[in-house]
C-alpha cells in the first residue's frame, strides 16, 4: 500500500470510531460511574476531591513561593485543572488497548473508540470542575477580559492535539511495553518543567524562549490563561497548530501501517 | 444480503514476549548493535490456505480437536482479525454471541445494563430503548431490574446477558459453542429463543464440540486441522469421518 493509502486507512479508523461514540461514551462513562456508585456524595466528589487538592497547593505554594495569595492561589488551581485534562489522558492511553482487549476480541471495534473514551472522560472531569474555576473568579476576581473567547478555540486544539497524542502512545506502548513506565516518567518531569506549580514569569526572561520548546507548556498556556485573564504568548497558536498539524499526519499514518497487526499486539 | 468470502487465507500470531516488546531491542535491531538479538519473535500459524464462500442461508458448523484454528477463524470471519495474508471479504451485519457480558456494569441496575449490552451491539440509544420492555420481559426478572447487577446471582445476571444477546438478529451470526442460561423452565424458554435467532440469521457459522447440535443446527460443517481444512461436506459425510478419527 502506498503511503497516502495507509494514511487513509488510519484516517477510516478515526471515523469509525466516531460512529461508535455511543460505546465511547458508555466506556468514558463506565469507570466514572463505578468509582462514586455507592458512595453518598457521587459525582460531587470529583469536584470536591480537586477542589480539595487546588486550594491545598495553592495555599502551601503561595507560602513557598512568597505570592499574594489572590493571584497565586486562582492561578494554581485552574493550572491544575487543566493540566489535569491533558495528561491524564496520555497517561491511561498507554494501557488502554490492552484494557480493552475483551472488547476488541469480541466485536469489530476501530481502536480509535477508546481513544476517544478516554479523552472524553478527562472532558467530563473538566466539567465537574469548571464550578471550581467559576468559584475562583467569584472570590478572586482574577483580571478576566475579552481574551476568554480564546479558550474555545484553544481547548478545541488541546483537545484535538490530546486525540492524535493518546493514539500514537497507545500504539508505541502496546508494542513495546516498556514505553509505559517511560511516558509515566515523562509525564512526571513534564509536571516539574512545565509552569503548573510555578509561574512563567519567575523564570529569568532571557530563559522563556525555552517553554516554546516544551509542548506542555505551549498547550496549558493555551487552554489555562484565557481563564486567568493573562495574555497566551502570540507564538503559542503557532506553534501549537504546526505540532497539532504534525501529529494529525503522522498518527493516522502510522494506524493505517500497521492497522493489521495491531489487533496482534493487544 | 450477507456474504464471505475468504481466499487463501493465512493467519499468523506473532508471539511477543518481553525481548520482543522491549523498545531496546528493537532500537539495537535497528541499528545493527554488537548485542545481535534473535531476529523473529516466535510465530504461531493459526489458519493456512483457507477458502470458503458462504451465502445467505448457509448453515455452517466448525469442527476440529483444541487449537486446530476454530475460534480464530470465527475471529476472521467477524472481522476481528484481519488476515496475514489472502483477502476476507464480509459483507453484513455480524454478531458473535462469544461475551455476552462485555459492557455489563455491576454498579448499574438491570434497565440499564439491557441499554448497554443493546448500545455494544451497535443499536442507537432510542433503537434500544424501544426494546427495553421486550428483553427485560423475556428475562423474566421482573423487579430485579431496579436493582444493581451485582445483586444479581450469576444465573440471573446470565440471563439478563442471553436476553439481551439474542433480542438482536443479525445478518451474520457467529457462535463459539452454543450459548443458553438459567434453570429448567427459562432453558427451554431460552432455547426456542436461540432457535429463532440461528433460523433467522442469513448466515450462521458454530464451532462446537457437541456433534448431536452440529447435526441439528448445520448443513455443511468444515472440519479444521492444524489451521487448514481437512475436510468439508454435508454434515452426515463429515460427522462421520470425524467419528471414525476420533475412535
């Protein structure tokens, strides 16, 4: 098959997964659903569990740090948030295909079905905590502006970017299952190299151009500052759409190489 | 209208063990290193040369000693495994009753857990609403439905699964061994519901080890060896040779 063809078949793999967005959404649902079954609050507490974790960085940071706690502490909670939303489906990509196996053995299912579950549960987790974030500009009243349009388009593209991402981990650390410590690691020292519990500005200014080359970094920016009402770097939206771009070509390309074996490596 | 076709199909399991999954190995083998590690991971030939051509009406039984390659050409045939080499082409709807389960939530109550086994078997969530009321009448668990599956006894939560399985005909219908559940009275109940679904299915293909259902249920049987076919025919034909092999 040529190139263009196997691109093509990896592209078929995306649509049929989004034909069956009922199963996504009963798979995305499903582990939500059985970790608060039985107990009294529910759901609540995916809010309240984050809402308990955020303040309780944010104050002890603020401290730490030597910040205004108005500012610190709205600003760390919303960095988590969104962190969150983006690397927690990296991480559960890369034993989500072997998780799955039951299902892929039993029925024709594009794998591309269970990617999108998995980001579509973080989507529903950032929606019980959009009450935090609204709880955070009612008490803290951060300097929002009209820029918060821009966190539509730029959880649009975070989202997008999370899809092409999960699936290329997913294929590499099913074939190889050392790559699953690997990205756990990876995701770990991206936590500490990544503003999430620090602010850009504490980096000397000569230093900044360095988080243009740290995708998490490009992304949070994206997705996070609209929501503080800070200004999201002009050369972010570039580089964000060029890796978005990047990824849109390389992953569906490699789903369609190997479309045949992958079933194999499950 | 359902068909199969499937021409000199091979099937071949790569076996990964963990040199095999190690990203290290893998680098090495690509950069020719002094480490030279064993080339080929270990492959298992499951199917070899495999042609057959079904139409609608056929009734297909699989036979074969463990490992002969039954349940994995059931796998081609539903499309799960795609083959190594040779092409399948199926057209048609196909449901193969192997988990009944898959999808099934313990913390949920019997309504739903029907809703989720109907949305896994590919119905819209309004399609499988409107069936709701028939399969959970058929399960004949009655106010059990309000309560969560994990009240449930194996048996009932079984039944649930069968009922649900079965409410759907597809245009192909694939069985590893043949599917029933529950006690005396819901077995019989059960078994003239597994009959409708066999009778109206265009294709059916069963594995199974019991001969007396393969002679019930099928008009031609496909006799699997080591992954090839060692013989095909009317059922009678080939039951018999078979017999006279196994004695």
């Amino acid at each position: 098959m040529s190139i263009f063809g196997q691109y093509k078949a990896g592209l078929r793999d995306f649509q049929a997964g989004a034909k069956s967005w009922r199963i996504a959404h009963l798979l995305g649902y499903s582990l939500l659903r059985q970790r608060y079954s039985r107990s009294r609050l529910g759901q609540l507490w995916l809010s309240l569990s984050t809402a308990i974790t955020v303040i309780a960085f944010g104050l002890v940071w603020s401290l730490l740090w030597n910040q205004p706690i108005k500012v610190f502490l709205p600003y760390i909670a919303i960095t988590h948030i969104v962190w969150g939303l983006i690397t927690a489906s990296l991480q559960d990509a890369t034993t989500s295909l072997s998780a799955n196996g039951a299902l892929f053995g039993n029925q024709e299912t594009s794998f591309a079905t269970v990617i999108y579950s998995l980001v579509y549960r973080q989507l529903i987790v950032f929606a019980h905590n959009i009450i935090i974030i609204i709880g955070m500009w009612v008490y803290f009243k951060p300097p929002l502006n009209l820029t918060l349009i821009y966190f539509v388009p730029g959880l649009l593209l975070t989202v997008l970017a999370c899809v092409f991402t999960a699936y290329l981990i997913a294929l590499i650390a099913t074939r190889f299952r050392d790559v699953v410590q690997l990205i756990i690691n990876v995701i770990q020292i991206a936590y500490l190299v990544t503003p999430v519990m620090w602010m850009p500005e504490f980096m000397p200014k000569s230093y900044n151009w360095l988080l243009t080359f740290n995708p998490f970094a490009v992304f949070l920016s994206l997705t996070r500052d609209p929501l503080l009402g800070r200004a999201v770097p002009e050369n972010y939206w570039l580089i964000a759409c060029g890796i978005t771009l990047t990824l849109a070509i390389i992953t569906p390309y490699l789903v369609g190489r190997y479309s045949k074996r992958i079933m194999f490596w499950v | 209208m359902a068909d199969i076709e499937l021409k000199n199909v091979d099937l071949v399991f790569p076996v990964y063990n963990a040199r095999a999954r190690s990203l290290r190995a893998h680098v090495l083998e690509q950069l020719g290193g002094v480490l030279k590690p064993q080339k080929k991971h270990v492959t298992v030939q499951a199917l070899c040369g495999i042609n057959m051509k079904l139409r609608d009406g056929d009734r297909v039984g699989l036979i074969g000693h463990n490992g002969a390659g039954k349940t994995t050409l059931l796998r081609v045939l539903s499309r799960i495994y795609p083959p190594s080499s040779g092409t399948a082409t199926i057209r048609g709807s196909i449901s193969s009753l192997t988990n009944i389960t898959l999808g099934m939530d313990p913390e949920a109550t019997g309504y739903d857990n029907i809703l989720f086994r109907l949305i896994f078997l590919g119905l819209s969530f309004s399609e499988a609403k409107s069936k709701i009321k028939e399969v959970a009448e058929f399960s004949g668990l009655g106010d059990y439905l309000h309560l969560p599956l994990r009240t449930y006894s194996t048996g009932m939560a079984l039944r649930l699964a069968f009922a649900s399985g079965t409410s759907i005909v597809p245009d192909i219908l694939v069985l590893d061994e043949m599917i029933g559940a529950g006690d005396a009275t819901f077995r019989e109940k059960s078994l003239r519901r597994i009959e409708n679904t066999l009778d109206a299915a265009k294709i059916l293909v069963l594995a199974s080890h019991d001969l007396l259902l393969l002679e019930m249920y099928c008009d031609q049987i496909i006799w699997l060896d080591k992954g090839k076919i060692k013989k095909r025919g009317p059922t009678a034909k080939v039951l018999t040779a078979y017999r006279e092999a196994l004695s």
